[in-house]
C-alpha cells in the first residue's frame, strides 16, 4: 500500500501538467494564448500586492528589531510556564500568524538550540505545520482584491491560530511527549 500511494503521489502533479493542457486541446482551447493571459494578470495582481506585501514586511521587522518581542516574552513567561507552554516558543507563537518566514527562522533557531525531538522542537514543528499566517493573508490577498473591511476575518483567523496553538501543546504533550 505504501509503494502504491508514493508512486501516485511522486506522478500526480506531472499527471494533472500533462492532462489539464490535453483535455484543454480537445475542447478546442488555445492553451498557450489563456496560458500567456493568466501570467499577465498573476503579474498585474503581484504588481498590486506589492505595497501590502511591503507594509508587512516593515511591521514584522518593527516589531522584532524594537523589542517588543522580547520584552512580551519576558511579561508574560511566567504565566506560560504556570501552564506548561514553554516561554521561549512564544516568540514562534506571535511571528506565526504574521510571517511564515520569521516563524520558521524562530523555529529554526528553537530546534538548532533544543533538538528536534525535544518537546520544543516538537511543539514549533506540529505549530509551523498546522498552522497560517492570518495577518499575512488577510493583507495580501484581501488587498490584492481591493477588500478593505476584514471585519471578523481577523478574530476567526487569530482564534484559528490559538486553537492551533493550544491544539498543538496538546497533542504533542499525549502523542510525543508523555
């Protein structure tokens, strides 16, 4: 069975590339022309995310380079650690929702200090894997399509990330680390 599924999974993407254009051909497509005015318009919508994707960029470094990460850590460390969550994830925490890049270079830096199989290097892993980056998309992609009122959007996203957050202490507390 394992066999099976590997094989299927390394040819399903060259599958669906080869398919897709076939299929496209008999129905009387012309692929090359669509194929050429989806890229201009993906490079007209890169070319409007751009200034969102800037801001976002400049806010994250903010508010790592300020302190203000360290400084939370600090503030709220002894809360964490009363409820098993171990403080220096935290930084992880916070940086998840707003950029997957200085999440992972946190969770990079976690696992280098904590070992991968410790239950740091667990915990960030399980929380880089299963969860997004609210913020990021929220500003990318609604500001991509002109939508300017997030309204709940941003609580269900940071609420999604707090239950990944508590999910995930969870679940590698039962499953890796009893």
């Amino acid at each position: 069975m394992y066999q099976l599924l590997s094989g299927i999974s390394r040819w399903a993407i060259p599958a669906v590339l080869l398919i897709v254009p076939i299929v496209a051909l008999l129905k009387g497509v012309k692929v090359f022309e669509v194929f050429v005015e989806g890229a201009e318009e993906g490079f007209a919508t890169a070319i409007k995310t751009i200034p969102y994707l800037v801001a976002m960029l400049v806010a994250v470094t903010i508010f790592r380079s300020s302190g203000a990460m360290k400084m939370t850590t600090r503030f709220l460390a002894p809360v964490l650690d009363h409820i098993g969550f171990p403080a220096e994830v935290l930084p992880h925490a916070i940086m998840r929702p707003l950029s997957g890049g200085a999440a992972l270079g946190i969770a990079t830096e976690l696992i280098k200090t904590h070992g991968p199989d410790s239950f740091i290097g667990n915990l960030v892993s399980t929380m880089q894997g299963s969860s997004d980056t609210t913020f990021y998309v929220l500003t990318l992609y609604f500001g991509s399509v002109g939508i300017r009122r997030y309204r709940y959007s941003i609580i269900s996203g940071l609420l999604a990330d707090l239950t990944t957050l508590v999910a995930s202490v969870y679940a590698v507390r039962v499953f890796l680390h009893h």
